[in-house]
C-alpha cells in the first residue's frame, strides 16, 4: 500500500476520449508539474505544478476592463502585450480577473484533487475501456513522477478495478522513484530526447545519463511493455546520426517494444502566448513526410527489431 487517497495533485484536465497514448481508448490525465525544461514543450501550462491563469480566449474580449478594475495587484492591463505582468499577477491564490470576465477569456489551470477522486472519475468509463481493445488510463503531465505517491495509488486503485494503466514519463527522477510509480503500470511510454548528453542538457536542462539508466533499469525490472517516444525537434535531434543512436542503444533491450517517431507540432505557439511566455521554437515546422519515412528506414534497419510508427502507435 502506498500513500493514501489524501495525498493530492493539480491536474489540468482528463480527456475521456484518447485513442494515441495506450492501446484502446483511454482516460488520458494531464497532471501538472514537471522536472524538465524543454524548450520546445508542448504543454508549457502543465510544467509547473501550481495553477496558472491563462489567456485562453482573447477574441472574445469586449474591453469592458472588469479585469483590470477588480485586479489588487494591478497586474492585468488590456493595452499591455500579453495582458498580465506575471510578476505581479497572484495567480489563482486571486483570480478575480477570471470571475469578473463576462466573457471567459480567462481560465485557471490546474485543480487539485486525491488519487480517489481521479479514480473514481475515470472508473466511469470502464465497461468503455473495457470494450476498447485494451483501454484504460494514462497518466501523463508534466509528468507523473512529479507526484509519484498520487500517481502511484491512482494507479493501483485502477489496477484493483482491472483497469489497464500506463503512464508518459521522461524517466527523471531516482529509480526508486520510478519504480515506485512503474510496479502499478501494465505499459510505460517513455521519452528520449537525445543520445548525447551535453546536447541533451542544453534542451531539457539536465543531462540524459539518469534517464538511460532507468530504462536499462525498467528493461530489467518491469514485466510489461515499454515504448520509447522520440519527440523530433528541428535542428536539435531529428538527426539520423542521433536516430541511429537511439536504436542501437534501445536494441539490447528485449522490453522495448515499439518506437514512436513523434513529428514537430507547432501548435503549442497559442499556448505560449496565452501563458504570456516567448517560445524559442516560433516558426518551426514539422519535418517533411519523406524525410520522417528515412528516419522511420533507420529504425527498421535492426531487422523489424522494434514496432517502430510515425506519430503514433495506437
């Protein structure tokens, strides 16, 4: 027995309806707060465990500046670029801008609530997971090792239920605390952002050699299926001298099951905005179908060895 259901969490929200992170169709949890940096994430409100407020429909605005009139802090200012100092504003510990709004433009993200809660929410669903071709629930974030007591008993209450469980993870944090969260999951996708370290430092903020050693560590330990996602950010490591890296250090691993090749997405640009934030990777694009076919070529080089997709296994 781990933590009991009085531990909680901020999530954002669950998706009921998720048919790309798990086999079936799943409830797909997005908890807040990360140990990562990435330059590029995709879910830049997620990476914080605290709420935020965030700017989530601007077009709506009637420019009656009740906002402005109820903020304390003075922080929000309809002229100013992206609306609210940060600095200033006190998040959802206020959020007075986002009750006063007649027309919801402002949204706080982020609830907090016990794995009992969760479980019973996404219990729901069952007989749909159950008729799904293996659905269930997928914790992901941010990171659910971020809060490894509340995912963990999340999990094992889903697991009590014969719900199917997995999580997305980018595998930082000790193994004691992976495996804390892991010995609940019947499937971990897991992230590799690149091979070298240094290079790895530079776009996640930490180096890569505790990651790879928790995946040498889970392929040892954890007895269900492992899928290892490559998010393929340009110019940084959708190389196919990093690609090949990758596979040839995934190969030995018999718990490896699949290899999901994960295209540039540059729709986190509105989000970015919204949260009042630059985002370094603005005008990126999604590589070229023909050129994703030659990384995917790289990977089904090791003798059909892994399942290997472009964007999604399920």
């Amino acid at each position: 027995m781990v933590a009991g259901t009085t531990v909680k969490a901020y999530i954002h929200k669950v998706d009921e309806y998720a048919v790309h992170d798990g086999p079936g169709g799943r409830a797909l949890v997005f908890l807040k707060g990360c140990h990562l940096s990435c330059k590029w994430c995709q879910n830049p409100e997620l990476i914080k465990p605290e709420p935020e407020i965030m700017i989530i429909h601007g077009d709506r605005c009637i420019f009656c500046h009740k906002c402005e009139k109820v903020c304390p802090v003075d922080a929000v200012r309809l002229e100013r670029s992206g609306r609210i100092d940060r600095e200033k504003c006190l998040g959802s510990s206020c959020s007075k801008c986002v009750e006063a709004c007649p027309k919801g433009v402002y949204e706080v993200v982020g609830y907090k609530t016990t794995p009992g809660e969760l479980y019973k929410h996404v219990a729901k669903y069952k007989i749909f997971y159950n008729y799904s071709r293996r659905g269930g629930v997928t914790l992901s974030g941010g990171d659910p090792l971020f809060h490894p007591e509340f995912s963990a008993e999340a999990l094992r209450l889903c697991q009590e239920d014969h719900i199917h469980t997995a999580i997305e993870t980018a595998l930082s944090a000790p193994y004691e605390t992976l495996w804390k969260v892991a010995e609940y999951c019947n499937l971990i996708l897991c992230d590799i952002k690149h091979m070298d370290s240094k290079k790895h430092k530079e776009g996640v903020g930490v180096p890569n050699e505790l990651i790879l050693d928790n995946l040498k560590k889970l392929n040892r330990d954890f007895k269900g299926d492992i899928v290892v996602r490559i998010p393929l950010i340009p110019g940084f490591n959708d190389d196919e001298e990093n690609i090949a890296r990758t596979a040839e250090f995934l190969n030995p691993l018999p718990q490896i099951k699949g290899i999901d090749l994960l295209p540039f997405n540059d729709l986190p640009a509105a989000k970015y905005e919204s949260l009042g934030r630059d985002w370094v990777y603005q005008g990126a694009k999604r590589q070229p179908r023909e050129y994703l076919e030659k990384l995917k070529g790289i990977v089904d080089s090791y003798n059909g060895r892994f399942q290997c997709t472009i964007g999604g296994l399920w």
